[in-house]
C-alpha cells in the first residue's frame, strides 16, 4: 500500500519512541494521523509537533490494555477521517520487576498493554479496514518474538504477537481481504522502554520493586539501548515495509542469524543454550558471573543479619 497524502494512520504508543518516530514518518508523506498514547501530557506535545508538520491529526488518550477505550480509539478516528488506512499497533511496556518472586501484576501489566493492546487494536479496527480498498495493519513485536532471553514477560507478549501477525496474515490472505498485514521485530532501538513504568496504572496497586537483579542487568540495557537504531530509521524500515506489502521487518541482520541458530538448535532437540550471547549486551558469562556474585553477596548478608 503507497503512502500517500489524503489517507489515514493510527498509531499507540504515539507519544514517544518508535511510536512517535512512526507518526512522523506518515505524517511527512502527507497522511492524516490519530495519535494514541496513555501519557496525556506527552501525547499533547507530540500532536502538536506532527500538526505542524501540516498534515491533520486527532489525539485520543488510550490504554490499549481497555479494549472500550480502543473500541473509542476506532469509533474517534472513523467519526473524523472517515476511514482508516493503516493501523501501527505500537503501544509496548517492559517490567524491571521480579518475573518469578514479584507480584503477578507486572504480567497483568505487560500482557494487558503488549499482548492484549494488539489484539484489541486488530479487532477494533479490522472491521472497518477490511471494507475498504486497501489497508495495511503493522504490529510491533521485537527480535523477542522469535528470540528469548531478555524477559519472560516481555518475550511470551512478543512471541504471541508474532503469532497473531502471522495467523492474521493468512486470514487476509485466505480470504482474500484487502488488508496487508507486517509484523515489527526490532533489536535494539534508541527509545525510553525502560522508564515505562512511569505509567504504571493506579489499578494495579503500587509499583512493584525492582528484581536484585537489575543492579547487574539495567546499567548493560541502558547502555545498549542508548547506543541503539534511532526510531526515525526505524519508521523508515516499517514504512518502506507497507509500501511493498511485505510481512517481515526486521532491524539486525546479526539478530535473525543468532534467532535463526536457536530454531536448528530447537529443531535437533536441543536444550536451551545457557551461553547464548545477545549483541550489544556482555557475554553470557559475564552476566550470569555478575548476577551470581550479587546473589551470593545477598545471601551473606542475609545470613549475617
């Protein structure tokens, strides 16, 4: 699907990020723009960078993990524009707290906004996009989605995202819909991920702690993700994706290889590499010698007290 001026593109986690980057990158090839985002203030700011830009825009406040308020989101856009053209289900939260000796609320959390955020996003809006001409839906997943190892969470939220992307794939397909369908699996990128918390939902109760282990893992993430792909280049990536009506988009070669590797390993019945060593980040020797220095410093202290 071309992008080209007078059509329309919707994108969560609009405020900031790749989110951003993405309604940019639409909005200078002249297409309308409904901006989604649960950080109001944020979300105002970026609504008034891409007006200027001169194209129309909409920003609806919206937790994707609601699917009322994405129902809303859908109802906006089409009681404004008119149609819908191209749906970046974007919106995405990491968790630093502890997976497995934290409250469950940071799964309710990650799930509701990285799993459930895209499907009700798809199901909000395919109706309306499958009666038009043509129309194109791209959901971000991450290298995550086919290569775990960064977070439980965080990876069982992409793979399923992967999945979704590509049984809708062939739902189009098979019936022969007029809507493209991309799934984004970057590596690392340049974006706030890691203060995501900031928007943590009042509902959930009290922000959990931070796992021990962050102390070792965080400073290597930040860096990593400091050094990473810019969001504009990325948007770049997804947009020339649309255009060409392709399915995968990815933004590390060395990633898909490394990805590639796990599934012959998994393929020979292989069990999970403890040495799996991720780019950009220390070898898995490392890290796993840091967190285990740290580990054995706690239960020290814990048997000194």
């Amino acid at each position: 699907m071309e992008l080209t001026p007078g059509k329309v593109a919707v994108v969560t986690g609009a405020a900031s990020g790749i989110g951003f980057a993405l309604a940019e990158r639409f909005a200078r090839a002249g297409l309308d723009v409904v901006l989604a985002d649960i950080e109001r203030p944020a979300l105002e700011a970026a609504e008034q960078k891409i007006a200027a830009i001169g194209v129309r825009t909409l920003a609806v406040p919206t937790d994707v993990s609601d699917e009322a308020a994405v129902q809303a989101l859908a109802a906006a856009a089409v009681d404004r524009f008119g149609a819908v053209h191209l749906l970046c289900n974007n919106a995405g939260v990491v968790s630093t707290a502890d997976p497995w000796f934290g409250p469950v609320t940071s799964w309710e959390w990650v799930l509701g906004v990285n799993l459930w955020g895209v499907i009700h996003g798809i199901r909000a809006f395919l109706p309306v996009m499958a009666s038009q001409a043509e129309s194109h839906i791209v959901n971000t997943a991450s290298i995550a989605g086919l290569l775990p190892g960064l977070d439980p969470r965080y990876d069982a939220t992409k793979h399923a995202v992967v999945a979704i992307s590509e049984d809708l794939y062939r739902a189009m397909r098979l019936a022969t819909l007029p809507v493209g369908v991309s799934v984004l699996c970057p590596g690392w990128v340049h974006t706030g991920v890691l203060d995501a918390a900031r928007n943590w939902p009042a509902s959930l109760g009290e922000v959990p702690p931070q796992a021990f282990t962050s102390e070792v893992t965080l400073p290597h993430l930040r860096r990593v993700i400091d050094e990473g792909m810019a969001p504009e280049a990325v948007a770049d990536l997804v947009a020339d994706a649309v255009a060409a009506g392709r399915f995968w988009i990815f933004t590390s070669q060395e990633f898909v290889d490394i990805a590639a590797r796990r599934w012959q390993n998994v393929a020979a019945g292989r069990d999970p590499d403890l040495d799996l060593d991720i780019p950009g980040l220390p070898p898995a020797r490392q890290l796993a010698a840091e967190i285990q220095q740290l580990l054995a410093g706690l239960s020290t202290d814990s048997a000194g007290e």
